[in-house]
C-alpha cells in the first residue's frame, strides 16, 4: 500500500487507471490524484473511451469529467460525473475488488455489477446483473462474489436513503 498523499506543491500527481476485466485490461486511462488518505483514493479525469456512449439513462461523451473514489477496503468504486460545464449528470458506481495502487498504476478489477444513481438521486439503478451471473464468479471464487454482491446492496441502500454524497466526504 502506498502512504497517504496531498497532491504535491509542483503540481498534480498524474498516474493512470487500469480498469481490468475477467483477467484482462479493458481500458487505462491518465487521471489526476486529488487524494489518498491511506483508504480511500481519489482521482480525476476525463471521459476516456473514443465518442460518446448513451445508456439509455445518460450519456457520457467527450467533455464529461469523472472524480472517481477508490477505496483499498472496500468492493467498490463511485464515480461522480459531471459535464464540461459543471452540471452533475450523476454517480456511476462500479463494483470492484480493493483498489490497488503501484508505481504509479491504480489497479481495479471490475465485477460486472453496476449502479446508476441520477444527480436528484430519484432514479437508482442496478445494472449488468445478467453479466455478473453469466461470469461464473460465483462458481470459481464464491467469496468474492458475496462480497461483491453485499457491495451491491450496500450502495444501493446508501443511494435510497441518505444519497452517496456521505460516503464521499
């Protein structure tokens, strides 16, 4: 574990995010580190993948900045996202193994689990349950699959009742 860190007097700390996915890298992206408290890391950057892609319940595009939130002990990632502009469009929360931090490469393993959560907070959303089941996760790390799925349920709760602004404080 890397220690605790403000970003530096010269400058911010750029590192890059390695989102992996059933054992292999399904994007890496530079971000910006805007906090890591020895728990939870919080990093910047930009919509990463080429154009827009549109969920049906909001769209990312170029322009989009996300403030994502890692956590070191914790089976899951919130991702605050907001336009160009400012506008909050909402959180998208991913559920993932702790966070890992290394030489400069933030490390994430997602499990397939989502969760939308709009910026009002009246639509909440959980996404890809189809693909958790279908990964076989279950079968091959039954552990992980609880806690991934506890994650779940953890989130959602949050979102329905006070909202995940606490959690990111």
């Amino acid at each position: 574990m890397s220690a605790p860190s403000e970003p530096r007097a010269g400058g911010p700390e750029e590192l890059v995010v390695a989102l992996a996915k059933a054992g292999r890298t399904k994007i890496r992206y530079p971000a910006e580190l805007v906090r890591d408290d020895g728990v939870r890391l919080t990093v910047r950057a930009p919509w990463a993948a080429p154009g827009a892609r549109d969920f049906g319940f909001v769209r990312f595009e170029p322009g989009d900045v996300f403030t994502e939130h890692y956590w070191r002990d914790r089976w899951f990632a919130v991702k605050e996202v907001r336009t160009g502009d400012g506008g909050l469009k909402g959180w998208y929360c991913d559920i993932t193994r702790p966070a890992v931090l290394a030489d400069g490469v933030l490390a994430v393993e997602d499990l397939d689990l989502d969760l939308w959560v709009s910026a009002d907070g009246a639509t909440v959303l959980r996404l890809d349950e189809d693909e958790f089941e279908a990964s076989g996760l279950a079968e091959r790390d039954p552990a992980a699959a609880g806690a991934a799925a506890s994650a779940l349920d953890e989130l959602e709760r949050l979102a329905r009742s006070e909202g995940l602004a606490p959690l990111l404080i």
